[in-house]
C-alpha cells in the first residue's frame, strides 16, 4: 500500500499544486472525524492522547510529550517513509508532505499554532509542536528553520494569525 501510495503522490503533484491541496484537504476532512472533537475538547491532552494511540495501533518509533502549553511528538522511526525507503521505491519528494497536509488544518480549527519539522525528505524522521501561544509556535519555527533550514518547516501561523 505505502509504495502504492508514493506513486499517487508522484502523480497528484505532476498535476500540479492545486490538485495537490485539494487532496490534502479532502483527507483533512476525513481526520477531522478521528481528532477533530478530541482535539477541541481536551486540547493539548488530546493531541497526547491521540498520537499516543497512533504509536500503539502504528508500531512506530516515536516520543510523545505534553506540557502546559506545548504538546510535541517525535518520530524517529516513520512507518510510512520508512517502507517506501526499505521497498526501493524513490520516495516521492513531496511524499512527507501528507502528515503536516492533514494535520496543519485541522489545528488551524482548533486554534492551536503547530510548527511541524520534515527533517529531511528522504530520512524517517519528524517532529511536531503545537502552541497555545503564536509566540512561542514563532520562537520555535525560528529556531527549526536556523538549525533544519525553511524548505522541511511548515506551519499554520499565518493562516491562524489572518
């Protein structure tokens, strides 16, 4: 399925940006039926509780963190790039682009600021921090983008911040 699935990516984007957008949005939609009410009920606590079920369910190699005002993930092993990387399929250059595709809306309904970290394009690896506080989601984007550089950070502050 993944490696099917990296193949589709190739072919929405060859498509070009708009179709691209228009796919995460629609996969958006069918989250926000998963976290969408969790997420507005319990805030932080339940991005928690939600990544912390995706790890069990998933297997993955991740961290999940909760603190007062921040809630952060840290994936060191991505089961979805991980299996296009290990069947020798060229991953997609946009493939990692789904996660922060779906998530980066629906936190923007919330109204919660998220700074999301690709790490790299083509390494398992990621990390996320949501924020009550646009501030703070700034400081932290600043200091992602001068340790990883801009082109693996995304975020929703400016659509939050409109």
């Amino acid at each position: 399925f993944v490696r099917f699935y990296n193949e589709v990516f190739k072919f929405i984007i060859a498509r070009g940006p708009a179709e691209i957008r228009k796919y995460y949005d629609r996969v958006s939609a069918n989250r926000e039926f998963h976290c969408l009410k969790l997420f507005r009920e319990k805030g932080l606590r339940g991005m928690y509780d939600y990544w912390e079920h995706i790890r069990v369910e998933e297997n993955c190699e991740m961290v999940n963190h909760l603190e007062d005002d921040c809630y952060w993930f840290e994936f060191s092993g991505c089961p979805s790039l991980g299996k296009v990387v290990d069947n020798d399929a060229e991953p997609c250059p946009e493939y990692c682009n789904h996660c922060p595709g779906w998530i980066l809306p629906i936190m923007t309904k919330t109204g919660y600021y998220a700074v999301y970290n690709l790490i790299s394009r083509t390494e398992p690896r990621c990390e996320m921090y949501v924020y009550r506080e646009v501030a703070k989601a700034r400081a932290k984007k600043d200091e992602l983008v001068a340790r990883f550089g801009a082109d693996v950070i995304l975020d929703n502050i400016k659509e939050l911040s409109k």
